[in-house]
C-alpha cells in the first residue's frame, strides 16, 4: 500500500493506492488501513475495494463503515459510480454522501469539495 498525504483547506487526506492485484477483502484489512493513516481523512480508490463491498446483502460495506464511524475518521470511494445496477446500493450512496463521513465520489476534487 502507498500513502500520499495531500494537504486541502478542510484538512489533510490520506490517499491510499493498492496495487492493481491487491484489493480489500475483509475487515481487518480494512481496519489495518484505518490505523495506518494517520489523517482523519481517507481516500481508496473503488477498485480497492472486493466486489462484496458493494453488494449490501454480504455486510462487508456496513462493517466496514461502522469501524469509519467508530474510529472518527472519514473515508472518500473515489470512482466511477453512474453504471450501478442495484437500487439500494445507489439509495445507499446517495444516503452516505449526505452524511459527510462516507462519500462515494468520481474524483478527489470533488470530495474535498463536498467535505464538511
């Protein structure tokens, strides 16, 4: 994993880039991420994250949105999120990017803009 600190006027992000084989599968890899960075704010690229992630039936995205809220950090999904085919998953991101502490966002610039 490589973590670049990029410094914003609503704080520091901690942009965390895998490998292109590597990706999140479970929760304590997820965790191990939110213990690593040292900002509050944490950004991953989509492709970071194992398919289940985005299917709500499996629980992974509440899990590993419960350790964000636990450990009062907020994380950025950056990618491309228009081609969803479930309705709850877009139900669900619409629902988060309103809350300010998760944002599934197309770009960095556009998380820092929506950061409160």
């Amino acid at each position: 994993m490589n973590i670049n600190i990029i410094e914003t006027p609503k704080g520091c992000i901690s942009y965390c880039k895998y490998l292109d084989d590597q990706v999140i599968k479970t929760t304590s890899d997820f965790l191990e991420i939110l213990l690593t960075c040292k900002t509050q704010i944490i950004a991953i690229d989509k492709k970071t994250f194992t398919d289940d992630f985005f299917d709500l039936k499996s629980g992974l995205a509440g899990e590993f949105l419960q350790k964000v809220s636990n450990y009062r950090k907020k994380l950025m999904i950056i990618g491309d999120f228009n081609n969803l085919m479930s309705n709850s998953l877009k139900s669900f991101i619409y629902e988060s990017n309103n809350s300010g502490f998760v944002l599934f966002v197309e770009n960095i610039e556009l998380g820092i803009d929506l950061l409160y």
